[in-house]
C-alpha cells in the first residue's frame, strides 16, 4: 500500500499533517520453524533467535497520538498526572 492514502479515517492529532502510507524500506523474511518475519536490519536475529523472541501482535489503542499514546502504555490514562505502571 506504499504510496496510497490510509484506508481509514484519520483522527486529529496534535500535528495533523496526514500524508500516505510509506513502506519499510527494509526488507522482511520469515525465520525460524515460527515463520516469524524478521526485518533485514537484524540480520543476527533473524540468523540466530527468531524462534526465541515473544511477539504481541493484539494490542490497539484509542488514542492515535504518539504522546499521549505512551501515556496510555505506561499509565493506562492518555494524559499526564496518573503513575504508571510499577510506580
């Protein structure tokens, strides 16, 4: 889809500069007896661990903003003045 508009709608954010959808320019195969697919960039982990590494694939967000976003992460809460987790 590298190159074409987003498929849905955008939420507002703080920049709000939408532009297409831009490809890794890396390349992905799959490894290990997994098939997990691994970007060239970790050639040693595609080689060695693939089979070893947890990946999670499930989780989503409401929020659509990076900052407030890692506050959802880490508090639970999208916005500053909540602990966050191991507080």
């Amino acid at each position: 889809m590298h190159g074409k508009p987003m498929p849905v709608k955008v939420e507002r954010t703080q920049f709000n500069n939408n532009g297409k959808i831009f490809g890794s320019p890396f390349d992905f195969k799959k490894c290990g007896q997994s098939g997990l697919e691994i970007s060239s960039m970790f050639p040693e982990i595609q080689k060695w661990c693939a089979d070893d590494l947890a990946v999670v694939c499930s989780m989503t967000s409401k929020v659509n903003e990076h900052a407030r976003g890692n506050y959802a992460f880490h508090t639970g809460f999208p916005f500053m003045g909540h602990p966050s987790a191991g507080a």
